[in-house]
C-alpha cells in the first residue's frame, strides 16, 4: 500500500466513535445518578444538613452533564464534518 492510502485509512479509524451514541447517554445517566447520590450522602453524612446534600448533590450531576455537552459542542464545532 502506498503512503497515502495507508495514512487515511488511519484517520478513518480516528474518527469513528469506540462506543455508539445511545450507550454514551445510558452511562453519562449512570454515572452522573450515581455521583450525585454519593456526594449527597457524604454531605448529608458529614453535616447532617439534608438540603446541602440535595444541593451539592445536584450541582455534581447537573457538572457532569455540562461536561458532556460542552465538549460534543466543542467538537462538533472543530472536528470537521463525519462520514455516516
């Protein structure tokens, strides 16, 4: 094969997804529920003030999807156009 075939076959294989967009979304649930009930708890468990458990619960699972969603925005506005 030549250079240049073997080089865009390579990209190619960059810019396909490793898992697909559904299973992306159930474990961004996951593990954002799961974050956000843990840090409840460790707040709630430590100072024994229910509403500051439920806030800083809230503001790790609302941080995490913010994360997600920011960089499918930064992405889709510099990675280029992808082939279906």
């Amino acid at each position: 094969m030549t250079k240049t075939k073997n080089n865009k076959q390579e990209n190619e294989m960059q810019r396909k997804p490793w898992i697909a967009w559904k299973t992306g979304l159930k474990a961004m649930t996951i593990v954002s529920i799961s974050l956000a009930l843990w840090v409840g708890w460790q707040v709630v468990a430590t100072e024994g003030n229910i509403g500051k458990g439920v806030l800083w619960g809230l503001i790790f699972g609302v941080s995490t999807w913010l994360v997600f969603v920011g960089m499918n925005y930064f992405h889709s506005l510099f990675g280029g156009k992808t082939k279906k």
